[in-house]
C-alpha cells in the first residue's frame, strides 16, 4: 500500500507534507507533486498534512489513476525533500474540482 496525490494537488503544490515525509518520496512537478508508490512506506503522515487534501490512500475508490500518474511522474521528476512555498494563487484553486484539466507532464523547478 501507499499513498497518493490526486488532481485536487494541481495548482497548489503546497508542500507541507514533503516536510513531513520519513523516507523522501515526494517528486515535483511544474504544478503539482507525486509520491513513488514503490518508495512509500504508507506511514500517512503526509495525509492530514496537506492544505488541499489531496493525498490519499491508494486503496481510496476511484484513484487508480492517479497511482498511475504518481508512479510515471515520480520516474523522471526531481525528487523533492524541502519545503517550499505554494504556486502563488495556490489558496484560490485550494479545493476547486475538475483541476484535471490543468495538469502538467512539465518538471518541477
């Protein structure tokens, strides 16, 4: 088992649960982060840590594909290990749906 991060992480970013993680699973996209399924110790610290309530457990209905996402993006992102600030109208998207559309195949800084 191991958790995910769905599209509601899309163009927030925040990264209070990259703070948090033990084993440094996080990878950062251009507008959202992944955690590698295969790295995840499934500790769920990071869960109640995100603003956005974007991570879950992969056991969670419905987010198959955003395991996908997470375990293809976290191949060829940059790993991320420190905090940082959120995309800058981070709390204006917090909680919209639909940000699928919005996704970014694009690296991190």
């Amino acid at each position: 088992m191991a958790y995910v991060v769905t599209d509601a992480c899309i163009k927030c970013k925040y990264t209070d649960c990259v703070e948090v993680c033990p084993v440094d699973c996080f990878y950062e996209g251009e507008n959202m982060l992944v955690i590698n399924p295969d790295e995840c110790i499934d500790c769920g610290v990071c869960e109640p840590e995100c603003p956005a309530e974007a991570i879950v457990s992969d056991s969670t209905s419905g987010v198959e594909k955003w395991l996908e996402i997470n375990r293809t993006y976290s191949e060829s992102w940059k790993n991320i290990t420190k905090k940082k600030d959120a995309l800058p109208d981070a709390d204006a998207w917090k909680g919209k749906a639909g940000k699928e559309e919005f996704f970014s195949a694009a690296s991190g800084a």
